[in-house]
C-alpha cells in the first residue's frame, strides 16, 4: 500500500509490485489478476481507514473537542503517505474509483454538518452558524477534488488538512 500511495507502482510491472509486496509474482497472480485490482484493495482499504473518522465525531463515551481531535488525527495520520502524484493518477487514469473518492468526500462533508449542528444544538460550540462552517468545509474538501492545486502550491493533502481544521478550531471552540 505505502508504495501505490507514494505513486512509485503505477506504471511499474506486475512483477516489480510482487517483489515490493515481497512475494513471487505466481503467487501474486492467485490473488490479483492485474494491477486495476490491486489497486482498488489498496483503496478500498485506505478509504475504509479513513472513514473512521465519522464514527469519532459521534463517540459519546469522549468529551466533543476530543471527538474532534480523535477525527482530525485519525484523517491526517491516514493520508499521511498518499501523495499528490498518485491523487492525480487515481483521478486522471482510473475515474471510475475517483468516486470512491468523492463518496468519501459527501460522506466527510455530512459528518462534519451533523457535528457542527450538534455543537451548537448543545451549546459546546461558539454561536456560529452551523450551516456556514458546514459550507466552509464543503468548499475545502472539494478544492481537494483537484490535486493539481496541491502540486502547484507544493503542499501535502496532509499538511493542508491538517493546518485547516488546526486554524479553523481555534476559533469555534468556547474557551
């Protein structure tokens, strides 16, 4: 997984994937029958890792900052690793699992709504409207959606989560 998720494997053979995975490539062939399905267990298994952040924000036995920190580093540590080359690929070679990618996206960009309504329903949050700090995330993770504006600002998608939601919960928190 690291290696696809760097961008080392994509063009690479299925014989040099098989010598990463440390396994000879007849044995990788019993349970890949070609790179495309390599690459979607990688996938699905990297999205199912980082969906578990929508379950933190919802954890009642941990106080609600803590649910939002459990969340934030569960994404950040996650993506850690997935770079800005391979995002490209994915989206421009393969954009028929890019929208696992956008599933992953509707379902952060409703995670984060519900949490914030909450919030502010048990008065955990600022009075702030719920609604625009839903929309302010919406608009984010869709910038995400283009990894060209992350080569171009030479930024990970890790350090770029990471910083927003850093800045952004400075403010909503009540002291």
């Amino acid at each position: 997984m690291p290696a696809f998720m760097r961008g080392d494997l994509h063009d690479q053979t299925m014989q040099i994937i098989a010598r990463k995975a440390g396994v000879s490539k007849a044995t990788f062939y019993k349970h890949y029958a070609s790179k495309e399905a390599v690459l979607l267990d990688v996938l699905d298994l990297k999205i199912s890792q980082i969906a578990v952040f929508a379950r933190q924000l919802f954890d009642g036995q941990v106080s609600f900052t803590q649910r939002y920190d459990n969340a934030l580093q569960t994404v950040t540590s996650e993506l850690a690793g997935i770079s800005n080359d391979f995002l490209m690929y994915l989206k421009t070679r393969h954009p028929e699992l890019w929208l696992k990618i956008d599933d992953l996206i509707r379902l952060g960009i409703q995670s984060m709504g519900d949490f914030y309504r909450s919030g502010v329903k048990e008065n955990i949050l600022e009075d702030i409207d719920a609604e625009a700090l839903a929309m302010m995330d919406h608009i984010f993770i869709n910038a995400l959606n283009n990894p060209q504006i992350l080569i171009e600002n030479n930024i990970s998608i890790e350090t770029f989560i990471e910083q927003y939601f850093l800045v952004k919960s400075k403010g909503i928190f009540k002291r």
